[in-house]
C-alpha cells in the first residue's frame, strides 16, 4: 500500500470509512477492486461485502485499507438438481439478507452502493446516519429483459420506480459510459451521472508465459481469444466464432478462458465436434483480470462476440476492451456504436475491425482483416492502452468526486 505525502493526510485525513456492497464475487468484480483500491491509496478506509464462490465458511480478507467480509456462495457453474437450485436460492437469500444488515449495522461515513442488491438498506443508512449516498449503476436496470411481455414489463416497472426511489437522495451517483449516463440522468429524473469507466491499470510488463505453451499448442498457432464470464449463451455468441472455424487456415485456434456452467460449456463443445474442429478450440479456467491481460497478450485478437438489441447490449462498452488493448491486442467486436467508435474510430489510431454478428462472412472477414494488419494494429492497441483506455484516466473523476463528498 502506497504511503500517503503530506499533502494527501492532510487533505483527507484518516479514519473515514465507506461502505460497499454488492452481489457478486469479490474475486472478479474488477470496478469494484479497483474503485476500492483507489479510495484506499488516498486514506480511506474500505469495507466490502461480497460473496465468494471459493469458500466453505465466511472469512474476513485484509488488503492494505480494504476489509473484505466475503460470504461463501455456490457456483453457477455446474448442472443442479432441483434440491441444489432451491438450496442456491436460500443461500442467496441468506447472503442478501446478512449484507443488508451489516450495510445497516456497521459505522461509516459514506455508504457506496453497487447495482439494486443493496439499494435500499444503503438508502436507510444513509437517512438513519445523515451521510452520503453514493449510487453506482454498472447498467441501465430495466432495461435488460428481452421481448414485451407482460411478466418482463412488470417486472421492469418495478425495478425503475425501486431505483428512482431510492437513488433520488444520492450525493453521487455514477455509471460506465456517456450514454447511459444521459439514459440515467432522464429515467431517474437527476443530474448526469459522473462517468467512471470499466478500463484496467496501466501495465507496460511483458511476462515470459505462453498461452500456447499452456493449451499444448505450438508457437505459430494463431489464437482468437475471448474471456469473461459467459452466463447467458444468447447474448455471448462464441458458438458463431466457432462456425467460422472450417472456413480459416488450420493454424487459427480459438481460446477461451473465462466462467460458464456445464451446460453452456458441453454445448460449446459439441457444437465445434459436429463442425470437426473440436482439435482447434479450448476453454481454459477463469483467472483474475491481471492474468487475462497476460494470457491475451500471446494471442493475436480479442473478440467480443455480443448479441442483442436492447439498449445493455448495444450501448455496453465492456472491461474487455480495456484488458485486450492493455494486452496489445487487436479488437474484433460486434458493430455496436460505442464499441466501434473506441477500436475503429479513435483519433489515435484503428485498433480492431467491428462486424455484424449475423454474418458468418463478417466475422471470417474481421478475422482476416485483422491477421493482415497484426503488427500496426497492435501497436495502435497499445498506444489508446497507455494514453486513453487505463484506470488512472479515470481514478482522478473518482477521487474528485469523493473530495466534494468531504
């Protein structure tokens, strides 16, 4: 943990702690490890409530500043009986139950809510104590069922008036991109939210791994790499990268290193057997952020194969942006609008091809395009990296922000 100068102990002082919480697995969620890091290095002192699929019994985890009370979870990973999946929602129900009584029991002075999870217990904190709320909406809630039917339009009445309702006191409130921060300010009736994006530190290393060497591959493998976790097979279309397969050069692979449950992952793995390339796709495990950076920089692209037209998906600017350029890799992505306008647009130079995910030839042709251009669009890969698509672009909007807070 960085010492605090001078300056920053008496700008900040010392005792002031924020509270966060959020239904996910303290282990992955990257915004939130790297919103606390941040608030951390500059004096405060963080407390965390997440769950951990990890772990058996609860456990405290300290970091420097940061306390994590991580609460254990089961995976979504494998198939469930009926037995297994009532017991996951119980233990949900625990988990949800436990972290809004210690939002509302454990003394702070700010209170850093994630998502609709912890809403209104953070909401009740803020009210029973007098300190600050700090809402921070990593989508646009409501707006992620697909189709117009009644149950989904219910259920999205719901959760708008819940989180117009209970964010309206909020002293800050944050999000991930200009246009769901225009979207937000209008739903919730509020001023436009501070955008803080999903983009990874700054790391210049180079590592001697070899995501070859770890796929049994030899070292003139071409690879597609994709990771992140997959919990909806709809709306991460790898099964359409893996159509494409026949049709390239043997020498292109396809990996993927990211979480899915078995279902997901058999049905990957028999769609690439009927298509006879099963020899040239892997799934390798999930891993933390900075081992994904050092995996992606052996292959050749990053894809993010995304479908969907509600406004989540075509609107999304997604962490794997950032962790592919950091990487130096070239970007392939479905043609949504903020995507396209970061790896094809950008003033400081093309770094990937978009295409249309309903297109087979699209895709094979991104692929293509980006084989040819290797070397210059890597090199553009990494200038956006150090220049525009890092953390510490964005950690000083977060810190501001908190200064006014104080």
């Amino acid at each position: 943990m960085k010492k605090l100068s001078p300056e920053e102990v008496g700008l900040w002082g010392t005792g002031k702690t924020i509270i966060i919480a959020e239904f996910s697995d303290c282990r992955y969620d990257a915004r939130i490890n790297r919103e606390a890091d941040s608030l951390a290095k500059i004096g405060f002192r963080i407390e965390v409530f997440m769950y951990n699929e990890g772990i058996k019994f609860h456990e405290k985890m300290q970091k420097g500043r940061i306390l994590y009370h991580q609460f254990p979870f089961p995976g979504r990973r494998k198939n469930k009986s009926f037995c297994q999946k009532i017991q996951r929602k119980l233990t949900m129900l625990r988990f949800l139950l436990w972290g809004n009584y210690k939002v509302l029991t454990t003394k702070a002075d700010i209170i850093h809510a994630h998502n609709l999870y912890f809403l209104f217990s953070s909401w009740l904190a803020s009210e029973l104590r007098e300190i600050p709320l700090v809402y921070d909406a990593h989508e646009l809630h409501g707006e992620d069922l697909p189709g117009n039917n009644i149950k989904n339009r219910i259920r999205s009445f719901i959760v708008k008036k819940y989180e117009r309702f209970f964010s309206r006191k909020a002293t800050a409130i944050f999000t991930v991109n200009e246009a769901i921060a225009e979207k937000i300010a209008v739903k919730l009736k509020t001023d436009k939210p501070f955008v803080l994006h999903n983009y990874t530190p700054y790391d210049p290393k180079v590592c001697d791994y070899s995501l070859q060497k770890e796929a049994g591959l030899a070292e003139n493998i071409k690879i597609i790499y994709f990771s992140g976790g997959i919990y909806s097979a709809k709306s991460r279309r790898l099964d359409l990268i893996i159509n494409v397969l026949p049709d390239l050069p043997a020498n292109i692979h396809f990996i993927v290193i990211g979480m899915m449950n078995e279902s997901i992952r058999e049905e990957l793995f028999l769609h690439a057997r009927n298509l006879k390339v099963e020899n040239r796709f892997q799934i390798l495990p999930s891993r933390p952020t900075y081992e994904l950076i050092i995996a992606g920089a052996c292959a050749d692209m990053g894809v993010i194969p995304f479908a969907g037209d509600i406004p989540n998906h075509t609107l999304s600017s997604p962490n794997k942006i950032s962790e592919y350029l950091m990487a130096g890799l070239p970007v392939i992505a479905t043609d949504y609008p903020i995507i396209k306008n970061q790896i094809e647009s950008d003033p400081l130079g093309e770094a990937g091809k978009c295409f249309d995910i309903n297109s087979a030839e699209s895709i094979k042709s991104a692929i293509l395009y980006i084989l040819d251009n290797k070397e210059r669009l890597s090199v553009n890969a990494r200038k956006l990296a150090k220049v525009r698509y890092n953390w510490e672009t964005q950690e000083k909007i977060l810190t501001d922000a908190y200064k006014n807070l104080i």
